[in-house]
C-alpha cells in the first residue's frame, strides 16, 4: 500500500482490477484551516492507455505494484510506435505514442540515462532524465552586455521545442532543459 501524498510519476498502481502508471500529479493546497491537501492525479492504463483522472486525499491508499527498473535506450520511430532496447538484455521493446505523451519530444538516439518500467517482462513505460542536454538551433544573436540575470528571449532547441533562454545564449550552445516543465536551467558544460 502507497499513500496518495506518496505518490510520484511513474508509479504504477492498481484501481478497480486495472494497472495504472501515475503520469501527472497536481497538488491542491487549500487555504482555510483544517482542511485536507488534495492530489488531483492522471493515469494511464497500462493495457489500453486509456487516460483516467481521480483526486485523492493525502492519507487515500491505493495498491502499488512493484516493477523491475531496467536501462534503455531509444533506437527508433517507425509511425506511431517508438522502439526501445534494453540495456541489459539487448532486447527490443515498442510504445505507443500515446503511452509516452509529451515525452517524444525529447527522445533522440543519443539521450542517455532512460529507465524502463517493466511489468512481467513487458514494458510498460519510459522515465526520462530529469534534465538533458539540448543545442540551440536557432535563436536571435546574443546581445553583448547582456548579465545572467537579465531578461530572456526565445529559442528553438535541435529537437523544435522552444524555450525561454537568457539573452547571452547564441545558436550552437548547449543548455541544460528540465523536461518536465520544457524549461531553460543552466549552460552545458
């Protein structure tokens, strides 16, 4: 047993007799007293990868299932489906678009430190880095005097997400981006 206030993307749980894989959770705090944090969670289920929501108290159980947690690599897209090989094994896996969401963007064949979620053998979903490194591949020339802590402007990454960057960024710099909010952290090294 997991308590919703537990909870974190990727944990796999079980409602109802279905195997849901946690890919959003939005916390609600309330402002009077006395009442309960709520977590507004989406799901996806692991057969179908029909997308289900339920909010929870922060003291709700629900049934966690254990999964093995393996090293993979994406390898390739071929329409809808994105192909994985495990790292281990050398054994090739698809998903579903669908099933990765708003991850396709950032898979690329060089994107180290992907971890798959295998269930019986099977994989059921993908864990990015929580940061990457991207290249800017486009973006208006750096303005000189420009300080760390000035304003920022826009920039396409090599991947075609956009994010905000510092005005001293130029095309051809690498940064690092948190994926989970498609945003600009630091200079890569």
């Amino acid at each position: 047993m997991i308590k919703a206030s537990n909870l974190k993307k990727g944990n796999v749980v079980t409602i109802g007799n279905q195997i849901y894989v946690v890919k959003h959770i939005d916390v609600k705090t309330p402002s009077a007293r006395g009442a309960l944090t709520l977590y507004k969670v989406r799901f996806s289920q692991v057969q179908t990868g029909q997308k289900y929501e339920q909010t929870f108290k922060g003291n709700d159980p629900l049934t966690d299932i254990e999964l093995s947690r393996k090293p993979v690599q994406f390898i390739f897209r071929e329409a809808d489906t994105f192909v994985f090989m495990d790292t281990e094994e050398y054994a090739q896996h698809s998903l579903n678009a669908e099933s990765l969401e708003n991850q396709t963007q950032w898979l690329d064949e060089s994107l180290e430190g992907m971890v798959g979620l295998f269930l019986e053998g099977k994989l059921i979903a993908v864990e990015l880095p929580q940061i990457i490194v991207m290249e800017i591949a486009d973006t208006s020339p750096a303005i000189r005097g420009a300080t760390v802590t000035g304003r920022t402007k826009t920039a396409r990454l090599t991947n075609g997400v956009e994010i905000q960057v510092p005005e001293y960024m130029s095309t051809g710099e690498k940064v690092k981006v948190d994926v989970e909010n498609a945003r600009f952290v630091s200079r890569a090294g």
